[in-house]
C-alpha cells in the first residue's frame, strides 16, 4: 500500500479542484478551529502539544499550497500560452520560496531541523547532477529537495507518484516545471518517462530519484525479501537481507536516468535520524522533534567513474547501497 497505491484523480474531478481548491481551504480551516482550540487545551495534560503543533501546521501548509496555486494562476494570467521568457525562472522561484515555507514552519512547529554531517559536493557545474536518495521517514522527500534547491543550488526534477495531482498546487507547479508523475501504465511505459525527463535535464538542475521506490519500514523490508525468494532471486534475496536500514535498490528505474544522461555526475544520499519513525504511533510519539535532527552525507561520483554497462552499474548500485546501510546504522540508536 501507499501512494502507489491511489490512483490519480479523473481529469474532470482534477480541473475542478484548481479551482475549487481556496475555497476548499476556507471550509477545511474553518473545521480545524475547534481542533486547534482542542489541541491548545489538550496541551495542558500534553506537555508536548502534540494535537496543537500538528492541527496547526496541517492548517498552515495548506495555505502555502493554496498560494503557491493562486501564484501559480497569476503566472498564467501574464502569460496564458507559457511563452514569457521568464516562465520557468519565475516558477522556480516560486517552487523555491515555497518549499522554504514548508520548511520553516515545519522546523517552527515539529522543530525539524536538517543538518549536513559532511561537506557536500557538488558535481561539475557545467553538466547536470543525479542524486539518489534514500527513502525512509517522514518529511525525507520535503528534506532532500529543499537541501538540494537551497544547499546544491539545484533545483530538482522529481519522479513522483501519480497520486500527488490529488494536490492542486503540487500538479500545477510540478507539471509545468516538467516533473514526472509515474503513470499506472506498464513498467516499460514508466520507465520512458523517467528517461525523457533525464534526457531534457538543464545543466542547472538535477534529477532527484529514490532507487528503493517506496518508503522503508521494518515491513516492507521483510515484504521485499520474501517477494525476491519467492522469484527464485536467491543472491539477491541474501544480499537484502544483510541490509538493515534500506530496502535493495531497483536498479531499472536507476539504469534509465544513467543511460539517458551519462556525462551526469551521481551524487548519493544518505540520512538518519527519522528512518525508524516508521509508524504513525512513532512519528506521533516523538513529536516535537527537538534534539533529533535529520542527519545528511553524500558522496558524488564523477560522470566518468559510473559505470556504463548496465550489469555493472547496477552491481555499482548495490554497492552504493551497502555503503549507506553501513552509515545509517553508524548514526541511528537502537534497534530497528
């Protein structure tokens, strides 16, 4: 289950909520007030104010999104068939300043805070970057492109679930800064869409991809190997199974963002701190989250470095792989 699992909203039900959606907002807020004077009262028996933080900034993302939307619409409205010539620097800077919306309240209310425990490098600044991150938490998408857009000066091309246009803000903004909304197709038709978007990549930019493609959790992992042993994957199924804090890499969707851009540099990304908080009841539990802040490395790999065979490369992954399942586990407490 999860995103993947949620398809997509019809196009008619799609086009009425950019519209509708400010309105919507207006009624959602108006039945959040009583939670919120709820949660303020509750405080007094929470300490924590677990309900308050949460029922507070649920309130105050919406509206970020809800404005970027209606920016969104006044870009249009300047220019309706998207030829300014500043369409896509204004859309970036639009996505910009919103994800540092998110990302201050966030850290204001939930007292998120992302932290680098290394110096990050780069890439070639004359070619595109790829990264490839893990996928585990909550906020770790939220995490990853904020860093990459405010720290790399990148900002990211996303593969995302479909599910996502059930957004109004995040279709909008996304669609027209030509990020990839993973259809409920074929695999194969997947796959081309993700190779499409690494092939248009600007040398500005970089393409953001989470190889494990799904969230990890303690169930997932064991989903993951018992689905490889039951394909007859013995190696790999042994393989995933020495990896504690990270699901195996799918090595296809990884493979087609290379092949498309092999003069790319590969940054890998790993981070701690949140992956264990696998759970709504965990997540809830340690709210605010003072004193754990998510903890960022990379590594980048000259273009030149990355092999370009597919078979190799995707035992390069694997690697890569193993080298952050070591690092997290150096930098998370107790057990999974």
């Amino acid at each position: 289950m999860g995103l993947r699992s949620i398809p997509p909203p019809p196009q008619l039900a799609r086009r009425f909520l950019h519209v509708v959606w400010p309105l919507v907002g207006v009624v959602i807020t108006g039945v959040m007030v009583p939670v919120i004077v709820a949660g303020a009262l509750h405080s007094l028996v929470d300490r924590r104010a677990r309900l308050f933080r949460v029922s507070c900034l649920a309130v105050v993302l919406m509206w970020v999104d809800i404005r970027m939307l209606v920016h969104c619409w006044a870009l249009w409205a300047r220019s309706p068939d998207g030829s300014s010539p500043t369409w896509r620097e204004d859309h970036e800077r639009l996505l910009g300043g919103a994800l540092d919306s998110l990302m201050y309240y966030t850290r204001r209310w939930l007292g998120l805070e992302v932290k680098l425990a290394d110096r990050m490098h780069f890439g070639s600044h004359a070619e595109p970057l790829v990264a490839f991150a893990r996928h585990a938490g909550p906020f770790d998408s939220l995490a990853i492109t904020w860093l990459l857009t405010r720290t790399v000066g990148r900002l990211p091309r996303i593969v995302l679930a479909e599910a996502m246009r059930w957004d109004p803000g995040v279709d909008t903004i996304l669609t027209r800064l030509d990020s990839f909304f993973v259809p409920s197709g074929s695999r194969e038709d997947r796959l081309a869409g993700v190779r499409s978007m690494a092939a248009s990549l600007e040398e500005d930019e970089v393409f953001l991809l989470f190889p494990e493609g799904q969230n990890w959790t303690p169930t997932r992992r064991r989903r993951v190997i018992t689905a490889l042993r039951r394909r007859g994957q013995h190696d790999r199924a042994e393989r995933a199974e020495r990896l504690v804090h990270v699901l195996p890499p799918k090595v296809r969707g990884a493979w087609a963002v290379r092949s498309a851009r092999p003069d790319a540099d590969v940054m890998v990304i790993a981070h701690a701190g949140f992956g264990e908080l696998s759970t709504a009841r965990l997540i809830w539990d340690a709210l605010p989250f003072h004193g754990r802040p998510f903890l960022v490395t990379t590594w980048t790999y000259a273009a030149d470095t990355v092999p370009g065979d597919p078979v190799v490369f995707g035992a390069w992954l694997d690697d890569r792989w193993r080298e952050v399942d070591a690092w997290v586990s150096e930098h998370t407490d107790g057990p999974v």
